[in-house]
C-alpha cells in the first residue's frame, strides 16, 4: 500500500465562523465517521488538520508576502493522508470525502513519494 494525501482546496473563508455549533457538530460528526470507516480498513495514515485562510509566503530569496484570499479557489484548507494500493483507489476513497458537502470545493490526489 502507498500513502495518498488528499489536499483540499478553496471554500468558504467564512464557514467555520458563519456556521452554528449544531451544524458545526453534525458536519464533524460525519468526518468522524468517515475517518473511522478508513481507520477500520486500514485505509488511514493520518486524518490531517483544517488549515486557517490566513498564512505567508516565503520565497528562496526571502520575500515574504501574505498569502491572498483572491486565490481562495487555489487555496489549500486542509488534508489528509489515505492508503490505497493505487490511484484509482485513492481517488475512489476522496469521492466519499465530507469535504464536498462544502461548495466549491477541489481535492487534489497526489501519491506521497517513498526516499529510500
């Protein structure tokens, strides 16, 4: 099996402060479940962490600028880290992700690289 971090993209800025504790309650409530789901197949190498808008930018020569909610649809939110045997089955275990009871929302597949 290879690890997959699914990185979620864009959203709305304003959801975790704009969302009522009931509702807040019933969306994490079915992260749990889905979360538990993999860590039952033993599909789950990390549930990952939200990420907050906010954030800087440092290039190789030191320039650091604020990360801008212009690019919210480029914008990284938050990941997590399956296990699948392939691709495929990655992408297949996204589909089932609770990131996409959020609009517009993208997540990003990519195989983490084994260095050995």
């Amino acid at each position: 099996m290879n690890d997959y971090m699914l990185i979620y993209k864009g959203g709305n800025k304003d959801w975790m402060t704009e969302t009522s504790p009931e509702e807040m309650a019933e969306v994490m409530g079915k992260w749990g479940q889905w979360m538990g789901q993999l860590e039952q197949k033993g599909q789950l190498a990390s549930g990952g962490s939200p990420l907050n808008y906010e954030g800087k930018r440092l290039t190789g020569d030191g320039m650091v600028t604020d990360v801008s909610l212009a690019e919210i649809k480029e914008l990284v939110t938050g990941y997590s880290i399956v296990r699948a045997e392939s691709m495929d089955e990655a992408v297949h275990i996204a589909k089932d992700c609770p990131i996409f009871l959020y609009p517009d929302i993208t997540v990003e597949i990519r195989e983490v690289a084994q260095i050995e």
